[in-house]
C-alpha cells in the first residue's frame, strides 16, 4: 500500500493519526496534530511550520541510516513542503493576484527569461517513459506566464511525443545570472490557419518554403500549471494559478 502524508507537516500518516472534519470523520490529507474538527490547530506559514518541524530531527534520524543535522532537514522540507495541499494554496502565482513575498520577483524573472534569452530547452516524454530534452528557439509569444507558442516541424520526433503524452516542461537558463526557471504542465500541437497565422514571422520561409501553410510547420502551445526556480542560491516552488 502507497504510504500517504500529511498534506501540512508531511509526517507518514496512518489510521491511528489521522485528523477529523467538522463531522467527527476521519479526514484522509491530515495528521491530528494539523488537523481537528475540520479546522487547522496552528495558523502559521510554511516556514513558520518548518521551523516547527525541525525540533523533531532527533525523531526523523531514528529512522534514517545516516543522521541529518537540523539545517539539512530544514533544506528537505524547505524543497518537499510546497509540495503538499495545504501549502500549494499559499505558494501560488498569478497575473492577477498580490505577489506572495515568499515568491518575491518570481511573475518578473519568467517575463524576463521568456522575452530575452535566446534559448528555452523543451522536454518530452517518449513511449517507453523516458524525458527527452531539446533546445529550441525562445517562445514566439506568451501570455502572461501562463502560455507559451513554440514553432516547431509538424512531423518531428517531438510532435510525435506530445500527441501521445501531452505532459511537458520547459526551462529557462541564464548561466550569466546563474538562474534557472522550469515550468511543468501540458504541450498542445496546433496545426489551424490562426494559430499558424499568430506566430508567422518574416523569414519563416527559409525553414518551411511553403509559407504559412506549409504542412510541415505548426505551433506548440505550452500551459504552465507548476514551476521551480532557482536564484540567488535558492530553489523555491510554486503553482502557477
């Protein structure tokens, strides 16, 4: 059986620990110590619950074959936390919502990598499970930091993988600034007249002589729904709303 955590503190959970709802049942996403009567007992931020957590690293080593220090636990869940529900709904982005501090710049750096680096990398999946990574040139446009356009050949290996597995990633990289941003969601290929017409740029013709219409060229479409990132020294997730 899959072992399940709590989606606050990220303790295993077991029958025995569970939370409750409103009701007096047995609430399935949270431990008791989290969670009774369908309320929260602490009202605190990640970092506030992390640093709540960390005082138990002597309960966590019992378990581990090799003791992790209070600052390398700390790092773990600082990684692992955004991951869980209750956390998720704190750590989101959004072009309409107040930037979160604990996301500060995070709207500006993908607008800025998306709009300036002449290079994003695509990945894929192929159909025996494996990612498969290509460099491609920078988006043709965007909207907010939501959706991506991409040119790509209608017949290519990569077309091939997203109309089997529309699961996708894309990633930015400024080696300079020493900043990396990967987005996680789903690739569409589109082939219509609009869509193709959108991204047209003077030139296309030296990579698909047909012009707009040529069969060979069509649009990738990517829709973010999750990211990392990684600046000043510091990986963070979040979800993008």
């Amino acid at each position: 059986m899959e072992m399940k955590f709590c989606q606050s503190c990220g303790m295993p959970l077991t029958e025995e620990v569970l939370g409750t709802n409103a009701d007096g049942s047995k609430n399935e996403d949270y431990c008791m110590y989290c969670y009774k009567g369908g309320k929260f007992l602490q009202e605190c931020t990640m970092d506030e619950m992390i640093e709540h957590c960390a005082q138990f690293v002597d309960e966590v080593n019992k378990g581990l074959p090799k003791p992790i220090t209070k600052e390398e636990y700390i790092g773990q869940m600082k990684m692992y936390f955004p991951h869980l529900k209750r956390w998720r709904k704190e750590l989101m982005v959004s072009d309409e919502a107040p930037e979160n501090p604990a996301l500060a710049g995070v709207k500006d750096l993908i607008a800025q990598m998306a709009d300036t680096l002449p290079i994003a990398y695509i990945s894929s999946v192929d159909n025996d499970g494996y990612p498969c990574t290509k460099a491609m040139l920078a988006p043709r446009k965007r909207e907010g930091i939501k959706t991506f356009y991409f040119t790509t050949n209608t017949f290519s290996l990569r077309v091939a993988h997203y109309k089997a597995n529309p699961k996708a990633s894309i990633y930015f990289c400024d080696a300079e600034g020493f900043k990396g941003m990967m987005l996680r969601g789903t690739m569409e290929v589109l082939t219509d007249a609009a869509s193709k017409e959108m991204i047209w740029r003077d030139g296309d013709e030296q990579y698909y002589p047909g012009g707009v219409t040529d069969p060979n060229y069509c649009v990738l479409k990517f829709t973010a729904t999750d990211g990392r990132f990684y600046s000043d020294f510091y990986p963070r997730s979040f979800v993008i709303e």
